[in-house]
C-alpha cells in the first residue's frame, strides 16, 4: 500500500500555477527529501500532503483512500499527517504542556499524555526542559520541541518545511539525529524539504527534485539559470562566470538549464583526457551515498557530481582540490 498517490495534481494562484504533477507514488515508511530552489513547489507540495491546502485540481490519495478535502474528512486525516513549520510557534506555557496539547486534542488519558510526552522529550533530548517556558527557547531547541510533539501524536507521515535551516550547527546535527531515529523506528514516514543536497543524501535515498513546480527527476539536482549565445556556429549557455556547456541549436536566449550529476566528467586539473571545453573547480565537499560519492565543486556555481566508488579511487580526490569539469551535451536537459 502507498502512502501518498499524486494524480494530475495542479496549484494555481493568481492564475499562476505553481504546482504541476502528473503523476507522484510515495511508499509508506522511510524518509523522503523535496529538493529544489526557491519558488519550486516544495512547501505548496508539502501543505497539500498535510491536507492543510485544497489543490485546485486533480486527486490526492492517501493509503488508497482519495481525499475529498471536505471537514469531516481533514478532521480524520490532519491526525495521520503532522506538519513541521519552518518557523514552528510554541505556545506560552511549559514545554511539556505544548507537546501535551495535539494528545488532549485526540482525547488520550492523562496518564498516557504524561508517558507520551515524557518518552518524545526523552527522543529529542529535550526532557530536562520540560517545564521550560516553552517561548524563551533557542531556535534548535525550539525545532527539537516541534518535533517532539509531533511525534508523540503518532501520526502516519511527519512533514517537515526546512527543519534545520535556521539553527546551529549542534542542533542540525542532533535534528539529523532525531529524523534517523523516527525513520528506524518505523512507526512514522518523513517527508522534509530541504535546499541542502549533502543533507538530503545523509539522510535517504528517496530524494524528489522540483523545479518550476514540476519534477524533473531524481537525476537532475544541478538546475541553473542559463543565458545562451552563439560563438563561431555552437550554440553556447553560461552559467555563473565560469561554466559554459555546449547547447543545441535551437536553444532559447534564457532559460533553465538540468545537469545530470552522473553524467559529468571530471578529472585531475593537469589530466590529459581533459576536454578542451572543461572548467576548472575546486572540490569543496563530498559525502558517500551508498555505493556512489556525491562531489560538491565549485566552478563558479555549485555544481553537484556523483561519481561511483571505482571512478572516486581513481580520482582520488581531496577538499580543496582543483579538478576540471566538463558536462557533455547529453548531460542536459532544458526546463
């Protein structure tokens, strides 16, 4: 059974749509990320599976049940898939009492409302401030109490908008920790958005990429905005200062440009098998991800490489590295 069908979903605002979705199947349990910059969709996309927005056409399926988006039917529902704000609110009473609250919403007893937030602070790390006035808290500590009262709801799905953007590097790393510990336990899915490529591929392996309101496919992190020219019959688009890729000839003046991480070819700066029309960067983060290593390389732009173990040992790479780059022309998709 799937936990989330997506049909012929759309959002519009103003008559703009900003979400456009033929076709999306999220399983149930593990982590999901929602990659993509800014204006892409991600939070529309979220709220819609939080069931707290009604897209304006197509059907949402949740655990092979359409969703009607009538009252009786959001009451049930928003009990099965919690939402984490970016910019989560606390109330103005202690910690505990604010993850006691969605519990006495669903009318559990007091004393399993006193083991449930007891055991979601314990998870969070947060035990020791449970009668901590909940709004004089950092921002991480704040997060870590959003969390907890999520989970002590035990809903199907825990959705979270960005959930260490505006914290310290300590608590990024105890947040991470937390969403690990929720995602082996099984109990809760997660779907978080999240701008942090490195991030995203710690934490899972199920990563969707949006772009423009659409998906554009796993393979796709690297998206750019691209001024294209004509130099000497090719077709050229630049992106940032330094890149450029060969483009076909009937590309647009401006638009945006999908480089597939897989696709791109990177080699020593002094390499011999470089390509004429390569960029010099300068390897500045790598994480592994499963049987491949993710490259972070700065060649004027951020640009995502993955590259498999084999080809990682013969590069053999370092932070801080120069390496040239070259993005073959079937490495790009225009949007």
């Amino acid at each position: 059974m799937s936990l989330y069908d997506v049909r012929g979903l759309k959002k519009n605002y103003n008559g703009r749509t900003v979400l456009d979705l033929p076709a999306l199947t999220i399983d149930v349990g593990g982590m999901v990320a929602l990659l993509g910059p800014n204006g892409a969709g991600k939070t529309t996309l979220l709220h819609i599976l939080a069931f707290l927005l009604r897209p304006s056409s197509g059907q949402l399926v949740f655990q092979d049940q359409p969703v009607a988006f009538n009252s009786t039917q959001l009451h049930r529902l928003r009990r099965q898939a919690v939402l984490v704000e970016q910019h989560p609110i606390l109330f103005s009473t202690t910690v505990a009492k604010n993850v006691a609250f969605g519990l006495k919403l669903r009318g559990l007893a007091r004393r399993e409302i006193a083991r449930r937030v007891d055991e979601s602070l314990e998870m969070v790390g947060m035990r020791a401030f449970a009668g901590a006035d909940g709004s004089h808290l950092s921002g991480g500590e704040t997060q870590r109490v959003a969390i907890a009262r999520a989970v002590a709801c035990r809903p199907q799905v825990i959705l979270m908008d960005e959930p260490t953007s505006n914290v310290d590097m300590e608590n990024r790393s105890v947040i991470e920790a937390i969403m690990r510990e929720i995602r082996d336990a099984g109990q809760s899915a997660i779907i978080f958005c999240t701008h942090d490529l490195t991030q995203a591929a710690r934490l899972t392996q199920t990563r969707l990429h949006l772009s423009d309101g659409r998906l554009n496919g796993a393979d796709y992190e690297n998206t750019f905005p691209a001024t294209v020219s004509r130099e000497d019959n090719q077709m050229w688009g630049c992106l940032g200062h330094q890149l450029r890729v060969r483009m076909p000839s009937d590309a647009p003046a401006a638009g945006r440009i999908a480089i597939d991480p897989r696709r791109i070819q990177v080699a020593a700066l002094q390499s011999d098998v470089a390509k004429p029309e390569s960029c010099p960067g300068r390897v500045f983060q790598m994480v592994a991800d499963g049987d491949e290593v993710r490259l972070m390389v700065d060649v004027g732009v951020p640009l995502t490489i993955i590259l498999s173990f084999h080809a990682y040992q013969d590069l053999n790479p370092r932070i801080g590295d120069r390496v040239n780059v070259y993005c073959p022309p079937e490495a790009l998709t225009m949007l």
